[in-house]
C-alpha cells in the first residue's frame, strides 16, 4: 500500500474521531421552542416542567436533526415482534413497515422531579393511537387458532402512561455536567383497543370477520397481553428522545441555578 494512502487514511480517521469527540462535547442550549429551563430550587419546580413540557410535544413530534429527534408522527417501526405464549394468548405476531399514528395529540399532565435522589416521573395522557402496517399471525386466541397476514390496523383509546427514570451526572472534558439515564421505565394503561386484521386465513371473509369479532369482543384479554409490547414502543420513544437531548444539553442549561 502505498504510503501517502496509508498517511492520507490515518489523516481521515484522525478527523473523524475528532469529529466525534468534539459531537460528544456540544454544549447546545435547549431548543429554542422551549426556552429557558427550570430553576432547580423553584418551589414549583413540578409545574414548571409541565408548563414548559406541554406546548412542545406537538412541535417535538415533528423532528428535529440538530437535537438527533427523528419525526415521531407517524412512526416508522420497520418490525415489530410480539410474541406472547399464556393460557389466554399463545402467538407470534409481526408487523412490518409498522406506523404509529397519534403521538402528536399526547398531554403532559404532570410530573414530579427529585433532584436529590435523581429521580424523575412524567405522566402523559392520549385519546387515541393508531398502529397501521403489514401484519402476519399465527397461533392461537382463547382456544381459537388464528392465521393470516395482510393489513392491520390495531386502535389503543383512552391511553394513560407514565415515565420514570434515574440518573446520574457525568462530567464531560469541557467540564460541564450531562445526565446519562441509568434506568427507566413506563407504565402503560388503556380503556380500549380495537383490532382489524386483513386476509386472516387466507382470504376466506366468514371466519376472518368472525375472529375480528371475537378479538374486539375480547379486547380487554388481549390488551393484557399486548399491552407491555405497546409499553415497551412508548418506552423506547422516550428514552430514544430524553437521550438525544441530554446528550447535546448539559444540566446546568435544562435546570439552571438561580
């Protein structure tokens, strides 16, 4: 190999590791859609976060590359997997090309922030969501099997949920401090779900709009089942998003001092 190849070579990855350690090293303030953050010894920090939190979420949901926060109205799943093996449910269903329509409506009602324990709640409440995509199932529901693949269009109404998280502040080179989350969680709720799958056994309507029938009317079983798959996407969406900014914002910019 020759040897102006080889310097030119270490010269690009000398450049590219820069460029990632200066990325690791931004210290961008919060967008400017949301403002100034909150004073960490306001007495009413709690509204604080949802006074500021509440407008935004129509305008998050949107994208936003310079703060790596992809569009998230709809949402691309390229697949998504459940597979569920109880008394009630035992299947493995796949959507492809999966879209989830809705979170542009979501409310942020309330939170609860404990900067001493680092440890921080956030409900959000949403009428309804929408996953639209290429399905395929097979199994069985409540004794009944159940084959097919086609269109889907799973409905979830009256969605509660909250999300929960701790973490830590790490010290970066330019000597300011980022959160890292180090775990989180979300609790998922919903008051109703409706199902329509396309094409189940192959075409033949009489027993796919039969078991489309028996699913909504056995939508409550079903919710219990689906429902921690369900949790577990609005989960990822708010780590996926919390992440990207916290990343790029150092605390002092999001809770600032007085």
């Amino acid at each position: 190999m020759a040897p102006k190849f080889v310097a030119f070579m270490f010269l690009m990855c000398y450049v590219i590791v820069k460029n990632v350690e200066s990325a690791k090293l931004q210290a961008l303030p919060l967008p400017s859609y949301i403002g100034k953050g909150c004073l960490r010894d306001d007495p009413n920090l709690n509204e604080c976060v949802v006074r500021k939190g509440a407008p935004v979420i129509e305008r998050l949901v949107k994208g936003d590359p310079k703060y790596r926060i992809p569009k998230l109205d709809p949402l691309v799943i390229p697949e998504l997997t459940i597979k569920q093996g109880t008394k009630q449910v035992g299947l493995t269903m796949t959507c492809k090309n999966c879209e989830l329509h809705g979170l542009k409506e979501t409310r942020f009602v309330k939170a609860r922030v404990d900067e001493k324990k680092k440890h921080v709640e956030w409900d959000f409440e949403l009428d309804q969501c929408m996953f639209l995509g290429q399905y395929s199932v097979s199994g069985q529901v409540l004794i009944l099997p159940i084959k097919g693949d086609g269109d889907a269009n799973i409905t979830v109404n009256g969605i509660t949920f909250t999300y929960l998280y701790d973490y830590e502040l790490v010290k970066r080179a330019n000597e300011r401090d980022y959160v890292d989350i180090t775990k989180s969680e979300l609790k998922f709720n919903a008051n109703g779900m409706k199902l329509k799958l396309d094409n189940l056994f192959n075409g033949d309507k009489l027993l796919g709009d039969n078991m489309n029938l028996f699913l909504n009317e056995n939508w409550r079983d079903l919710l219990k089942e689906f429902g921690p798959a369900i949790g577990d996407a609005f989960g990822t969406i708010m780590k996926n998003t919390l992440g990207s900014v916290s990343d790029l914002v150092p605390y002092d910019f999001i809770f600032p001092t007085s």
